[in-house]
C-alpha cells in the first residue's frame, strides 16, 4: 500500500461546535465544510469532524467517538495550560506534569469527549533516553 495522505475523522455528535473548538483554540483552517462533515487542516497536518449519525457511517457503528487521545505538540506547555485551562476554563484531565520519559503535559477534555494531551518534549531520565532511537 503506497498512503497519500492520513488524518484523523473524529464521529461527533455536534459538528459545529467541535470544528469550531479546532479551528479557535487549536488554529486549525477549514478546507471543506458542510452541516455534516469538516475538514480541517494546519501546517503539520489535518483533521476531519463527522456527524456520527451520517448515512455513510454502517449501522452498528453510528456513535460519538470515544476513548480517543489526541496528542499536540506544542513549544511552552505551561503557556498553553495557562491559555486552555486557565483563560478557556476546558475541563483539565490530568494536570500539567514532567515525565520521565521526555514530556511536560497536561490533559483536558475537548468538544465531543476527545481527550487533548497538550505535550512539551523535555529532556528524558537516563533511564527512559536509553529507548530513544
């Protein structure tokens, strides 16, 4: 199989207001848009809102995403916890946190039940730099 592309399609049950959260919050653009399907996309890649109710979803399998963690890179995790958590009041998850294993984090919980783990990459303990290729 030879990929062309790979994005994300997030089954929600309120398409504008996750679309909308994407595109405030997280910056992202809209390259397609109708009442049941949004297509977003950034400098690093893309992401799709889908009504989980839509007549192309099989029967079985119309329902909200869940158990779902999207993980977003950014450059100053504690800047943005400020922004989300404090200005954005999103319900906070996990709070900001260093990891052993090369990340300052926090989690919180977006539009549709999607969790949003906003990630800084720090230095690892010597212990976890060893698994780093």
């Amino acid at each position: 199989m030879q990929i062309s592309s790979f994005y994300p399609v997030l089954m929600v049950e309120d398409v504008e207001a996750s679309a909308r959260f994407y595109r405030e919050v997280l910056g992202f653009e809209t390259t397609f848009e109708a009442d049941w399907y949004v297509s977003l996309r950034f400098d690093g890649g893309e992401l799709a809102i889908l009504d989980s109710m839509h007549e192309t979803i099989p029967h079985g399998f119309r329902r909200p995403v869940a158990g779902l963690l999207l993980n977003v890179e950014v450059a100053d995790a504690a800047a943005e916890h400020a922004r989300l958590v404090g200005d954005l009041r999103l319900p906070e998850r996990l709070a900001l946190r260093d990891e052993d294993f090369g990340q300052r984090h926090f989690i919180v919980e977006a539009p549709g039940g999607v969790l949003l783990d906003v990630i800084e990459p720090i230095e690892p303990s010597a212990e976890f730099a060893a698994a780093y290729a």
